[in-house]
C-alpha cells in the first residue's frame, strides 16, 4: 500500500488502547476483507471516533464499527 505514510502503523497504534493492538490487529484485518462500501463505513465511524475523544479507541468499539459496516447499505448516490 504505497499511499500510506510511512509511519502509518505508529500512527494508528497511538489511538489504540495499548492493551489491546493484536486484537485491534485482526478487526482491522476483517475491515480491510468488507466491500467498498463497508470499508468505507468502517473507516468514517474509526475517524470520527479519534475526532470526537483523545482517550484511546477499544475492541469493543472496533468492532462495534465492525457490525455496523457489514450491516450498512448505503443507497446509490448517497
């Protein structure tokens, strides 16, 4: 993935509660394998969780995140 920066990884682990990166780790992982549409859902629910608090985002909220993206179904145009 040659559009993230380099130190993508530190970046993202910043937000994580440290306790908890490998399983942060493999719900990502499962985001990463949704459709488009999904992905993208997982990723706005993600950026707006780190927008909204500096407290460090859980599993539990991942893969809250998670659920909601394979359930969304945006409508064409939307």
């Amino acid at each position: 993935m040659n559009h993230l920066p380099p130190d993508f990884a530190e970046q993202l682990a910043r937000v994580i509660e440290p306790s908890e990166h490998e399983a942060a780790a493999r719900i990502i992982q499962a985001a990463a394998a949704l459709d488009d549409e999904g992905l993208r859902t997982f990723l706005d629910l993600f950026a707006d969780r780190v927008r909204r608090s500096a407290a460090p985002v859980t599993t539990a909220e991942l893969q809250d995140f998670l659920s909601a993206s394979r359930n969304s179904r945006r409508r064409p145009g939307a």
